[in-house]
C-alpha cells in the first residue's frame, strides 16, 4: 500500500515557519516604502501655503505644518526601509522606529497648528497652541524611554494628542466637517494598524488611510485658512 511520507522533523518546521514570518515582514516594509511618494507633494503643498500667506502668522503656520507633513512621510520611509534593508542592524532599525513614533506627535500637533494660530477661537485655543507642542514632546519623551513597552499606553497618548486639541476648535464655523473626516480615516487606520498580521497588507493599508487623512486635512487648511478669498472672511 501507498505509504504517506514522514512529517518533516519539528526543527524544519520551525525553521519554515519563521522563515514565512521574516518573508511577511520584510514585504511589510517594502510595501511601506511607498510612502515616500509622499514627501515630494508634501513639501510643494507645504510651500504652496507659504506661498499664499498674507502675513506672518500664516507664513510660520504653514512653515510648520509643512514640515510636520513632510518629516512625517521622511521618518516614516527611514524606518521602512532600514527595517527592510538593514534588520540585521537591530540598533539601527530601533532608533529609525523611535523617530518615526515621535514623528507622529510631532505631525499631529502640526495638524492642528494652522487652525490654532489663524483664527480667533478664544482662550483655550490660545493656550493649546503651544500646548499641542508640549504634549508633543511629552510623547516623544515617553517613546524615548519606553518604547514598545506599553502598547495600550503608546495607543492612549496618540488618541489624546489627536481628541484634546480637537476640543478646542469644534466650535469653528467651518472646516470642522473636514477635519472630522480626516480624523475619521485615522481612525480606522488604526483599526488595520493594530490588525497587522491578521489581515493581509494590514500595515500598507494603514499607510493609506494616513495618507488619505492627511489629504483631507490639507485640503481643509488650504481652503479655509490660505486660499485669498476665504482668508478676508476668517482672518483673525
Ligand atoms: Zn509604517
């Protein structure tokens, strides 16, 4: 009779299986790499703004907000590609990591810079503008000494940095619509980020969703806040 050949040993299996692991990562960051795209339009989106402002309120907010757009894509497309390309380095692949999770605070509070700064919203925006930038460096502070530690935590301070400045500009007559939009695409980005590995491309999806997100809310800030003839209607 036909006898069925032997389970290969334990050990292959093993090796196999991590094997495939290292394969997904590695297709993961490569994927992700993708992101670069994005810098390029990031930075002439950013100087299209300089370009409309009428004053220097506008000039420093779109100075900010570009680069919180553009060091985004960067330390992103960094930390992809060194995990790509140089994982064996894991010092290496770690530091491009941190940088690219503090870039996140760092591009939230940029986010929300231009509203902030360009309209007249009451004490507690006026705080928040410089606020949103000491919660920044808190979280970096945090990613700096715990680093993949705490994911719940981790979570919780990207969520706060996002909701608290939000508090403050949803009395905005208009605008809010989009941004809660822009948000709304973070958020179920974040839902794909946290499924990685369950869901196939999970992390390339996520990165859509950001990209698409941060699409949005430039759209907002260009259109209410730098194109001339909103600018006579909302200025501070
Ligand atoms: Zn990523």
């Amino acid at each position: 009779p036909p006898t069925r050949p032997p389970p290969p040993p334990p050990q292959k299996k093993k090796k196999k299986k991590k094997q495939q692991q290292k394969f997904k990562t590695n297709k993961k960051h490569q994927l992700s790499c993708f992101e670069g795209l994005w810098i390029l339009p990031s930075m002439v989106g950013g100087s299209v703004l300089y370009f409309l402002s009428v004053d220097q309120w506008h000039r420093v907010a779109a100075w900010l907000y570009g680069s919180g757009l553009t060091g985004l894509f960067i330390t992103s497309t960094l930390f992809h590609t060194a995990a790509w390309k140089i994982s064996h380095l894991r010092q290496v692949e770690q530091r491009f990591h941190m940088c690219d999770r503090m870039a996140i605070y760092f591009f939230i509070a940029a986010s929300y810079s231009p509203w902030l700064m360009l309209r007249e919203l009451g004490p507690w925006a006026c705080h928040m503008r410089w606020l949103i930038w000491v919660m920044a460096c808190i979280g970096s502070v945090y990613v700096f000494f715990f680093h993949e530690r705490y994911k719940l935590v981790e979570l919780l301070g990207y969520v706060a940095m996002g909701a608290v400045p939000a508090l403050v500009i949803l009395c905005m007559r208009t605008g809010v619509c989009e941004l809660a939009m822009g948000g709304v695409f973070y958020g179920v980005g974040v839902v794909f980020f946290k499924s990685d590995g369950l869901v196939p491309f999970a992390h390339a999806i996520w990165h859509l969703f950001v990209a698409v997100g941060a699409g949005i809310h430039y759209y907002a800030i260009w259109r209410y806040l730098y194109l001339p003839e909103t600018q006579l209607q909302t200025s501070r």
